[in-house]
C-alpha cells in the first residue's frame, strides 16, 4: 500500500485475511473435479473510524459486483468488533511505559499491533477508560502458534512491571 512502510502496513492498516478454503476433492490422492461448491473463511481487521457493519457492507457490495451471475453465494456473518488505538502519550501507556524501563533497565519499544480484542472498545466505550495492551513475550514464543510457549524468567519481569504499573498508574 503506498504512502505506509511495512510496520504500519503489518500493524495499523484495515486488512481482509483468507483465514481457510474448502472445496473439491481433499482425500489422499489426485482426482480432477470441478467443484460443486467452495468455501472461504475471512476476517477483516478494522481501524479508528471504521465500524463492523460498514465494513460488512462494503465487503457484500463488492461481492455483488464482483460474483458472476451464474453462481449461488452467501456471506455468513460471525462476529465483529469496533477497532481500538489508545494514544502513546495517555496516562496509562506512559506509567506502563515506565513500569517497563524500570524493570528491564530500558525504554519500551512501541509497537502498533493489529489485533481482535472487541471489550476494548467496550471498556472505552461503557466505563470511559483506555486500554494498555502489552505483551511480556520473546519473539521465539511463537504466540499463537501451536508451539507456543512462554519464557519463564521473562513472564516473572512482566509481573513485575505490572506490580510498577499498577504503584505509578493508581498511586
């Protein structure tokens, strides 16, 4: 996508993922079919100023335009949520960002991250109060892989940031 780098392509831009597809034959061995159906699994992920069902319709619109007329199709909405940003410069993500300095002796990296986490938004929305998403994780945790794994030492320095957080945020 010109005018963004990748970081804020992989972090901070809408994104449209074919999470799955099914059709034809799928059995061990070769067999040439034409299908008499397919299936695709998709997830959006939304940013500040988009809504779920703006998108959804966008997505079906397109579809309609796209689809040739000669084939059956429906989208089966699931979920969907709000997007979430909280500001580096609010309160709370600077007392996490000190918590942080403290523990590990240096200044976080701040990453923008893409992600689903609908009560977010919820929390913002219903009790008026941001969100401080961070993740105490090495990169060779493979989260949400099916290896994934924690690295001990570092899980106990993440209690410990947030004990800092926790003494510099609610004081």
């Amino acid at each position: 996508e010109e005018g963004y780098s990748p970081a804020d392509r992989i972090g901070g831009r809408p994104t449209l993922e074919i999470n799955g597809m099914l059709s034809g034959f799928t059995g061990h061995g070769s067999k040439t079919v034409i299908p008499a159906w397919a299936m695709a699994k998709i997830s959006m992920r939304l940013v500040p100023n988009q809504t779920p069902d703006a998108v959804y319709q966008q997505l079906v619109k397109y579809l309609e335009q796209k689809a040739p007329p000669t084939i059956r199709w429906e989208v089966i909405r699931m979920a969907g949520g709000p997007p979430s940003f909280t500001d580096r410069d609010h309160p709370a993500t600077q007392a996490m960002s000190q918590a942080m300095e403290k523990v590990w002796a240096k200044r976080p990296v701040f990453k923008r991250e893409g992600g689903s986490i609908p009560i977010v938004a919820d929390m913002r929305e219903t009790l008026g109060i941001e969100s401080v998403l961070t993740g105490f994780g090495l990169p060779e945790d493979n989260v949400h892989a099916p290896n994934e794994k924690l690295h001990l030492p570092t899980w106990y320095r993440g209690i410990d940031a947030l004990i800092h957080f926790f003494y510099n945020y609610g004081g």
